[in-house]
C-alpha cells in the first residue's frame, strides 16, 4: 500500500503525536510491507488558499506555484492519506489547515447531493483512497477536546476514514514516562496492523488507545508542576 503521511506539527520531526504515528504504521508493516512516504508539512513551501475557485475553474491548476503542485500529484498516486498532528485550538495546526484548504484544486465548482447534503463533484477518481486521523493532544482526557477537530475530518473525507486520538501525547516524548507509553504504544502497534489486515480498527481498541495511560489528575498536577519550574528558572 502507498501511504502518504502528512506530518502536520510544527515541532516537525520532535512531534509528540509523531512518535504514535510512526508505532502504527510499523504495526502497518508487521502484517504486510507498506510503502510509506512521510512529508513535514512545516518544510514545505504552502502559500495560503485565497479563495479565488480558479482551480475549480481551469481543471485544477493553482494560481500558486508552490509545493503544493508536487503534493498533489502525491496524493493522487497514493492509496492512503495520514493525517499526523497535534491538537491546536481543537482543531489542526495552522500549516496543515493551509495544506488542506489547497486540496480545492481536487473537486470542481459542480455539486451533487450524498446523503443529507451537497459535495462538490471530483475532478478526478479518488474512490480508492482512504482517510486516517491520527491526532494527540496536551489534556489529559478526549472529552470536550477531540469533537471539532474529528467532526471536520469526517467531513472533508466522509468516506474511507478512520480516526485515533490520544490524550496526554507528550508523554510519549518523555523517557522517564517509558513503563506507561510502552504499553500503549503497544496497543498503537496493534490497532496499526489491524488496519492493515481489515481496513478497520476494533472500537474497543480505539476506545482503549483513547484513555489517559495514568490517572488525569496526576498528569494535570505534573504539567502544572513543570510549568511553575520554568517560570522560576
């Protein structure tokens, strides 16, 4: 399978939510080779979408000559996009929103009607495509933090799509925190070949993944405790 990651944290390569993204995808591998093509979405040059729809006018061309052109070619070649970002203001960091505000150049200006509302039509057959979320957060729960950035994911991709959140990901970036980020990595790996085996993860392993690995008020008193450490320093 061709997967194209999007790695949308501006940490890059230091990405919390990176460490659970690379786990799954060697769970990816344990049940079949996977090939796997990882783009920083920091690094790359994206101008911002003005809204201007001649991409859906003139049969997808930009009017923006940028990385943008390569990565879309990218991801018509592909057979898996993964969506890798921390959580920022509920929803994805500001470089991968303006990523994905410059797939418009996918669809053109005509719409249909699925279901109980209207999409615009694509420019070309994506219906081989599916659509994985993989996002961490700094609370220490997914209650209340999750809910916009995974109800828009399944509305720019309402079909094919599979989302895994996880809250107190920047543990996984902690090597005191090693006996409790283990075992979920873990689970990580195994919900990954899952995937890679069935298309789908079992709900009771997503639900699982998408508890806190220690107890919420532990971790709320740690990163508190931090914080007033460095506001000393």
């Amino acid at each position: 399978m061709k997967i194209l990651v999007f790695n949308g944290s501006p940490k890059g390569e230091k990405s919390d939510t990176l460490h659970i993204t690379r786990t799954f995808l060697d769970g990816m591998n344990d049940a079949a080779p996977q090939e796997v093509r990882i783009v920083s979405v920091i690094d790359r040059h994206i101008e911002y979408c003005t809204g201007c729809f001649s991409c859906k006018r003139n049969g997808g061309t930009c009017v923006h000559d940028d990385d943008v052109r390569e990565i879309l070619g990218e991801i018509l070649a592909s057979d898996l996009l993964l969506f890798s970002f921390p959580l920022h203001s509920y929803g994805m960091p500001a470089p991968l929103k303006a990523l994905v505000d410059r797939l418009l150049p996918l669809s053109g200006m005509a719409m249909k009607k699925v279901g109980e509302r209207y999409e615009h039509v694509g420019q070309a057959d994506f219906s081989r495509l599916r659509y994985l979320m993989i996002c961490g957060c700094g609370f220490p729960n997914s209650r209340q933090n999750f809910e916009p950035a995974v109800q828009a994911f399944r509305l720019m991709f309402p079909n094919h799509h599979t989302v895994l959140t996880v809250p107190e990901s920047p543990m996984f970036n902690a090597p005191e925190a090693a006996p409790v980020t283990g075992p979920r990595l873990a689970l990580v790996r195994r919900a990954g070949k899952q995937y890679a085996e069935h298309g789908a993860i079992d709900e009771a392993l997503l639900a699982e993944i998408g508890t806190p690995m220690i107890p919420e008020e532990t971790y709320a008193a740690i990163v508190n405790g931090n914080c007033e450490q460095k506001g000393s320093d």
